[in-house]
C-alpha cells in the first residue's frame, strides 16, 4: 500500500469537515439495507 502525499494529507480532513456541515439529508445514508441502497443507485 502507498503512502498518501501530503496534498492527499491536507484535502481529506477540509472535504470530510466540509462534507459534515454542508451533506444533505439523503435517505439512503440512514439506511445499512443493501436493497434500498441499491435502488438508489438504480435511480440515480
């Protein structure tokens, strides 16, 4: 396995800390049932 460099090292923390303040409530993230999730992607 590689190691990330460090622009990977600095993007990932600021994208999940964006991502958990701006995420919008989608129903296939409150869901573990492979069908539903599935079918989200199906529609998507």
């Amino acid at each position: 396995m590689t190691k990330p460099n460090p622009i990977s090292r600095r993007l990932v923390p600021l994208l999940l800390d964006w991502f958990a303040v701006n995420a919008r409530d989608l129903p296939w993230r409150r869901t573990r049932d492979p069908y539903a999730i599935w079918i989200s992607e199906i529609i998507l």
